[in-house]
C-alpha cells in the first residue's frame, strides 16, 4: 500500500480525506495510465475535498477534476481549483443536467451515499457518457452485504450479477435481445466494481470463425469419461444420418445433455465438499 502511487498522493493532501487500505492497490492498477494526460476525472462525495486533491495530485496539473456532493456547503471546493456540482446521485434528472452540462467523461469514481438506488442510478445514467477507453468505478461494493442501504435484492452487486449475464449474451448463439453493449467488460475487486467502455470492441458482432477447413479434426471427446454418456453421443450421431426421423437426434441430443449436467453436478458436489473440508482443517 504504501509504495503505491495513490497512496503517496493521499498523503499527500492538504485536507482530510478517508480510504480503506485494501483500495490504494486497486487505484494504481486501474488508473494508473491515466496519469499526466488531458482527462476528466469525477468523484461523487467529496466531503471536506482531501480527496479531491488527492485525485488533482495523483493524475496531475492538466486533468480537469470535477466533484459532486448533496451537501451545499462542498461549493466551497471552488475556491480550490475544483468543479463542483450539488445534487442528488439518485436523480437521474441531476445527471441528466449534468451531462449535458460536462460532456465526455474519462474515469468516474463513485463514493457517494452507497446506498443500492444511488449506485445503480450513478451507474446506469452515467455509462452513455465515459468515452471509449474509459472506466465508471462503483467503491463500497460491500454495502451490498450490509443491512441499511437498501433491499439485498436489489443490491448493486446483484445489479452487476446481471450485466454479466447481459454481456455474455452478446454471444452469437445466445438471445441477442438480452445482451448489453454499452460495457466491454466487468471486473470485480475488494470492495469495488469497475466497468470498462470501450465502443468499438463492444460493437464486434459475435461470430465462429475458422482458420482451416474441419477435414481431419480429431474426435470430441467431451463425453468420454462417462461410458453411457459417451454411448448415447454416438447414437445420437447415428442417428443424424436419417432424414426420415424427425426430431430423434435432437430428442437424444436433450437426453445426452440432461444426463451430462447431471453427471457434472453430482461430480461438482462432491469436489467442493471435499474442498469446503479440507479448508476447515
């Protein structure tokens, strides 16, 4: 922690400014090539701004850094070189003025109220406006877990649980109209979640592609471990060649399948009740 860049600038600050120790490592490897260039840079909850400077110390002179607060009083901040805007992350009337008020965005760090409505709000309204290389941050992630910040149904880990599912759809074999492309990619830390836009990579269309012709490729043998799993494989294979018999390929086919992940899921018991006790020992 203490060799870490971020750290050194937190130090570093003129005002008091508050971070858990497990964060410093994370804002190196996420933010670290971001230092010395032209960004725009916006922290939500700023509090008494040590932060603030913090962020102007770290990613230096020539980054535009904006904060916003509910408090009034954060206006303040001015006075000290910084942006600063009061309003309600929960509403997206707010941001919406906002956007339009900032333009693009290059990396967001949200430490506002960290209840679930002002995180997936934040998220959510934001996303539109990160420019293409660029991060929106959600810290306390673990608020998720914890009593007073909201439903845990709805929590923002649970939100985020989602738009795994959602960009993975964007495969091509997979319901399309379930996908999301508005984030390359999801990447889970200690308390933090940081989604990655990246426009041109997201708008890829998700495709097979093939080097060489499939003559003379090896067996599949993702079914060989289990004899009668295996064996119905090759009926089903079998069965392929006959036009006349309509629905029996795919019918073994959705047999072979059922008892594959049931096979699977008996094994996968097993594995992680031997792990679980030999964790406890």
């Amino acid at each position: 922690m203490e060799k870490t860049q971020s750290y050194k600038s937190f130090m570093r600050s003129p005002k008091r400014s508050i971070k858990h120790s497990t964060y410093f490592d994370t804002y190196d490897f996420l933010f670290s090539k971001y230092r010395n260039r032209r960004i725009t840079f916006v922290e939500v909850g700023v509090l008494g701004g040590g932060s603030l400077h913090m962020w102007r110390d770290f990613f230096g002179e020539t980054s535009r850094i904006i904060g916003i607060d509910f408090n009034p009083d954060a206006k303040n901040l001015e006075q000290d070189g910084f942006e600063i805007f009061i309003g309600n992350q929960a509403d997206p009337q707010f941001w919406k003025n906002f956007k339009k008020e900032v333009g693009m965005i290059d990396v967001v760090l949200d430490d506002g109220g960290h209840t679930y409505e002002q995180q997936i709000v934040t998220m959510e309204c934001l996303l539109e406006n990160i420019s293409d290389g660029g991060l929106l941050v959600i810290e306390d992630t673990h608020t998720s877990y914890m009593n007073g910040f909201g439903f845990k149904s709805t929590s923002f880990i649970n939100h985020s649980k989602n738009l795994i599912d959602m960009v993975n759809n964007r495969f091509s074999l997979l319901e399309q109209n379930a996908a999301d492309y508005r984030i390359w990619s999801i990447e889970f830390f200690e308390s933090l979640v940081a989604f990655k836009v990246n426009r041109p990579f997201t708008s890829c269309i998700s495709a097979l592609v093939e080097n060489h012709s499939p003559e003379g490729e090896p067996s599949d043998f993702r079914y060989e471990a289990t004899p009668s799993i295996s064996t119905l494989y090759q009926i089903a294979h079998f069965f392929r060649i006959f036009k006349n018999l309509p629905g029996a390929y795919k019918t073994l086919e959705k047999v072979r399948d059922l008892l594959s992940a049931y096979h699977g899921w008996i094994n996968l018991r097993k594995f992680l009740s031997r792990e679980k006790k030999r964790d406890r020992h």
